[in-house]
C-alpha cells in the first residue's frame, strides 16, 4: 500500500521525490515524508499527515530542501496511528520523529511492509539503550541497522545483511548513512522494490509509475539482495555481502502495465496484498480495542432498531455476503436473507421497514447493486454501502458507507477486494451481535483479536503457495471441478468455484456438500477432480463422508482445511492446510488457496490472467 521513491544525482532531489510519490498516489496513503541530504550536511526529514499536496506545501514543492540525494515515502498506517511522529522517514537518533529539519542521525530510512517480529527487535534494543519515539515497526529495522552498524564496525552492507537475517516478515527499504553521502542503500524481501539508472542519476522506488518519467531502464531486485546507489551506478549484493549482477529491464509497458510492481500480473500482486487490504480495513474499524462503527451511521441504538438484514450485491461480492450471512445470524441472532441485485431490483419482495440493506460493490458503480439501492431507498429502507472506491455513486446515494481500504485493484477477478469486504462484514457482525446484548466483553474481545490476527495468518497460508502451484499444474487440463462444503465452507466454494472459472475457462461448480447425493453426483466419474472445504470443525466429519462418496465413483480429491486435521489424508489424494482460527472468520483464509489454484491453473494453460475474456472489472451497465 505505501510508496517508496529514491534519488541520488546532479539535480535537487525533493522535486524529484515528490514528483515520484504523486504516482505512487493510487497506492493509498495517509501520511507522507522526506528526508534530504546535501553532502556531508545533517540529513533534513520533512513529514507532513494527509495528503501529499500538504508536505508540497510545507516544503515550497521540495525547493526548501537543498540536495541531490534522498528518500521519500508515503504511509498507510498499520503499526501505529497516522500522525506526522509515526510517518516516514524514520531515524536512530533520540529525536522527537516528528520531522522538523536537520536530524542528528547516522541512519535514516523509509520501509513498505511488515514486520513481524518487532516487539522482540525493540526489546533487544532498548536493553542496547535505545529509545524510541514512534509506534511504528519501521523505526525499529533503521535503528537495529545502525546497531550492526556500530557494534561491528562494518560498512552498511553487512549491516543491512544482518538485519534482514534477524527480521522476520516482509520489506522493502531504502536507508541513507551520514558516512556515506550521496549514496542510497535498498534492501528487499517480499515486497516490490524497481531500481532505475540514467545518466549521472540513480532512482528507485516501489513501483515503476514513480520512475517512468526519468527512464525505462530499471532493476528489479531480487528476494533479500542489497542494492547500493551511486549518482548513475547501482551495484547489487547477496545475503553473502558478495556483488551481483543482475540484468537491467527496457520498459515498454505502458502507464498501466507498469504498475505490476515486478509480479508477473496484477491478480498475483493483488492476492499478496490481501493481508495489508485486510489490516488496513480492520485498522480503520477497530478503535482502541472496540469496533466503531458510528462513521458508517450505525451506532449501538441503530444496530438494536433492525430487525433483519438483506445483503444485496453482484458475482464476488454476493459471495462475500452468503458468507456474512452464517457469521451474523449465528453470531447476532438477526435474519438475514442475501439477494443476486440483479434478482433484487426487479422482485416484488416485501421489504421489512426495520431492515437494513446492505449493498455491497468494489467500485461503487456496478449497475445492478445501484439500482437495488434505489429500490430499498424507494421503499423507506435503511441502507448501507460497503465500497472500496471513495465518492462513487453508491457510496453517495446509499443513508450511510462503510469503505473498505483494498486500493486500486486492477486485475478483472477480484482478490483483495473480495477478502476486504468479507474483513469489514465479519467486524459488522461482530459489533451486530455485541450491540444485541448476544456476546459479553470476554467474547466481544476475543473476536476482535481473531479479527485482528487474520492478515499474519493470510501471510502465513500465502507462503504454501509452490505447492499450490504444482498442483494446478497437475490438473490445468482438467474438464470439469466441483467444490463442495457445508456452511461457511459452502460460501467458500462459491467464490473458489468462480475465481477458477472465469480467468481458467475449465467448468467448475460450487456444491453444498449435502446436496451432492441429489442429482450432481451423477457428473462425478474417473479423475473428476472434487475440491472439499473442511474449515468448519462440526461439519468436518459430514464433508468427510460426502468426498469419500465422490472418491467411490472414481473422483480425485483434494482436501482444504485446517491444521490439526491430519485424517483428512486418509480420505483425499492431496491436501492443504491453512492456520486455525474462529471458524466464523475461517472464510478470510480459506479463500487464498482456492485463488491462487485458480491463477495458477490459469498460467498453466497460457491464458490472459487479468483480462479474462468476455469479462471487466466494473460492471456499469445491465
């Protein structure tokens, strides 16, 4: 979500900067920084909160900072709150971190990612007499930089290199030392980080947009590499310290191409965002321990006036709220009835004037959920939107919103989008069922720490994904898949069954696994390929028992569930496993695999992942 730009050459390097955080924009910010050196001068840190416009202003559009080297960052908070102290540039000095002018420091560095192990990093730390003046992580990678840096005496390539031995979680960094002017250093793991070269000038940054004005040749740098720039030179080293080489690329894409961030599409770049999209979304709803809801207009009285909910919305989405309908009845005691809009708009069905209709779209403009909108307008109902997209005519028109905060999301089948609304739905109907007096403080609480802990775990389930691959591989050419679940596990079928139909063009099918025995076991016969979802520990052994009917007439099966249900392999011919949680909230795991088998089985069969034919994102007109 964050931006990171870079330069280091004969020009005033602020312009440069804030010119290359204007296109890294779309990224999603909610602060911004600088920091500038001039030489052997201090380094100057400027910060400002909100838009970027406003650290323009406080630096007269970057001609306040004198320098040809520097770094610049736009922030998405996730450790900490937004505020110009949490915002970067970060440095090892002792100082306030609120970014007025030059600082006493010998590291100063800008971070996008995550890392997971912090807490522990700044205990070590502060034992080492180190203070800190933040709440971000970010702060504590620059000073255990610098803590490597002085304690053994060596150059800040081996002292990045010990860093990224002792952290644990995802970067990508950019660090300026006062001993080394005039140089930047850039550190990646996980997160995308370019690097470009042109005559005399070195820039880098998370995404190419930042840099396509300056030049189109450009480095992408490896997984835990270490890139040192120079004024036109960049020299790249391994975890070893020992130079690389890597072969720099010609851009050719145009403007929208570029913004792949070094992944092969968009949909694989946007499935690895999941996590940000989801903490960033929950981040936005949890307030000091408790869900708010009061912005999106539902206060506690509110919640304790409906006396039923509809979910109306279109094709993921409307899978996003069959899911939300288990969570909230089971959770809040209120009916729920979910709704095709398509079906909505044009059913004469009679509304409950207590209701809440909840209207649920990615851009805000899908034309089916709009006109359901109108009709529950039409009709005196409340209604509520869950957009991802700012001021769109949903988000208007609807008595109150709920924005979910998964950024720009270009790939045509939805990822992030998708686990962002379902984030926001599972905390609505957590903060449903506390408002009704159905959950008391010790279950309130632990809710939201399950909520909370979803995006670490998304992180988790995302590093399985080889395997993944190499079975979509298996069956890229396969005629027909049915995935079958109970309950929650149903509503994930739904939505793993449409992301490997439309971008693989191989006939899936979603089956309550009860229904199988009905008529659709019929179609099951030698290697049909039978996907069970087994999250949902009381219905386990339920699915258990419909697969092994699949398996009888010649079915191949794969397994998704949780680990601990390791007797699962005695039933299925291969299996995934994703990390326990509240199984109201297991649908935020159990998507990610079923994604990438579709990506995957996608790329196997050679086919345009992002443009899916007869397909587009925003569905605007009937």
């Amino acid at each position: 979500m964050c931006g990171i730009v870079g330069y280091t050459g004969g020009r005033a390097a602020a312009p440069i900067l804030l010119e290359g955080l204007s296109r890294l924009e779309y990224r999603g910010y909610d602060s911004a920084g600088m920091a500038v050196r001039d030489g052997e001068n201090l380094a100057e840190v400027v910060k400002s909160t909100g838009k970027l416009r406003n650290l323009a202003e406080k630096t007269d559009e970057g001609r306040a900072l004198k320098g040809g080297c520097g770094i610049g960052h736009t922030r998405w908070a996730t450790h900490g709150e937004p505020s110009q102290t949490n915002a970067h540039p970060h440095v090892s000095g002792n100082c306030s971190g609120t970014g007025s002018g030059p600082v006493e420091s010998d590291v100063v560095g800008v971070h996008n990612g995550i890392i997971e192990n912090f807490a522990e990093l700044k205990e070590k730390l502060l034992r080492h007499g180190y203070r800190f003046y933040s709440e971000t992580d970010t702060e504590v990678v620059v000073k255990l930089v610098d803590y490597y840096y002085k304690k053994y005496k060596i150059g800040p390539v081996d002292a990045i290199n010990r860093m990224m031995v002792r952290v644990r979680g995802s970067y990508a960094l950019a660090i300026m030392f006062r001993d080394y002017p005039n140089e930047i250093y850039a550190a990646r793991k996980d997160s995308p980080m370019i690097i470009g070269v042109a005559d005399g000038e070195s820039f880098l940054a998370s995404d190419v947009p930042a840099i396509l004005k300056y030049t189109r040749s450009v480095y992408y740098v490896g997984n835990m590499q270490v890139a040192r720039l120079c004024p036109g030179r960049v020299t790249f080293f391994d975890l070893n310290g020992d130079e690389t080489t890597i072969e720099p690329s010609e851009i050719t894409w145009d403007a929208e191409a570029a913004e792949k961030g070094g992944y092969e599409h968009f949909m694989i770049k946007e499935i690895h965002e999941q996590p940000a999209a989801v903490r960033d979304t929950l981040n936005s709803l949890v307030k000091g321990g408790a869900i708010d809801l009061a912005p999106a207009g539902l206060t506690d009285d509110v919640i304790r006036s409906i006396s039923s909910v509809y979910i109306t919305a279109c094709g993921s989405a409307w899978h996003v709220g069959m899911a939300a309908q288990y969570v909230i009845e089971e959770l809040a005691g209120l009916p729920v009835r979910v709704e095709l809009a398509s079906e909505f708009r044009y059913r004469k069905l009679p509304l409950d004037e207590g209701a809440l209709v909840v209207v649920i779209s990615q851009s805000g403009e899908t034309a089916d959920s709009l006109a359901a909108l109108r009709r529950a307008k039409e009709a005196g109902i409340r209604t509520l939107a869950v957009v991802n997209v700012v001021g769109s005519t949903i988000a208007r028109e609807a008595d109150s919103v709920l924005y979910t905060l998964a950024g720009p999301e270009i790939a045509v089948a939805t990822t992030k989008a998708y686990s962002a609304q379902l984030a926001a739905m599972n905390a609505l109907a957590v903060q449903f069922a506390r408002a009704r007096g159905k959950m008391d403080d010790g279950e309130y609480a632990r809710c939201i720490e399950e909520l909370t802990a979803l995006p670490d775990k998304m992180t988790r389930v995302l590093e399985d994904k080889e395997r993944i691959q190499w079975f979509a591989s298996k069956y890229a050419n396969a005629r027909d898949i049915f995935f079958i679940g109970r309950g929650l596990d149903y509503a994930i079928s739904l939505e793993g069954s449409l992301k490997m139909k439309e971008i693989s063009y191989i006939h899936s099918e979603a089956y309550a696994a009860g229904e199988l025995k009905h008529g659709t076991i019929s179609l099951v016969e030698d290697n049909t390929l039978v996907i069970g979802v087994l999250t949902q520990d009381d219905l386990y052994e339920k699915t258990i028992s419909n697969l092994v009917e699949c398996k009888a007439r010649g079915a191949y099966l794969m397994g998704l569930t949780t680990y601990g249900h390791y007797s699962v392999e005695d039933t299925v011919d291969f299996t995934v496993y994703i990390p326990r949680a509240d199984n109201h909230f297991m649908s935020s795991l159990a998507i990610i695999p079923l994604q990438l088998l579709g990506y995957y089985t996608s790329v196997a069969r050679g086919l345009d992942v992002d443009k899916p034919r007869n397909l587009a994102k925003s569905v605007t007109v009937e």
